[in-house]
C-alpha cells in the first residue's frame, strides 16, 4: 500500500506539477512573464462578467424576466 501512494506522490511531483515548477524559476527573471497565466484566467473571468451583466441589462430592459414571487419555486 505505501507503494501505491508514493507512485501516487511520484506522478505529481515528477509530471503533473512540471509546469508549476517552470513557473518558478521563471519567476526570478520575470514576473509578468511568470504571471502570465492567472493574468490571462482573470481576463477571461472579466469578460464573461462583464458579458453576464449586459445579458442581465438586456434581458431587464426587455422585461422578458417573470419577477412575479411565485415564478420560481425557491421564492
């Protein structure tokens, strides 16, 4: 059994972790260049906050919304 978890340990340091530890090293070179990833992940979080709430604003604005209190069963 402690074999199965140390293979289970071996793969994520060994492979699947790879990246992060790239990320690392380049770190001491280049911040933006090391952050590059969770900057790009915001950007995406961004726009499609910003898409959600034009889609609320326009569907507000149509009054297509039901807001009576009893069109929803968690209301």
């Amino acid at each position: 059994m402690k074999n199965f978890f140390e293979a289970i340990a071996s793969l994520f340091e060994e492979l699947l972790l790879v990246p992060y530890n790239i990320l690392t090293d380049i770190e001491l070179q280049s911040w933006w260049v090391a952050n590059f990833m969770s900057l790009f992940f915001m950007a995406i979080g961004l726009a499609a906050g910003v898409y959600w709430i034009l889609q609320l604003r326009s569907f507000d604005k149509n009054e297509e919304e039901n807001k009576d209190t009893s069109a929803h069963s968690f209301l």
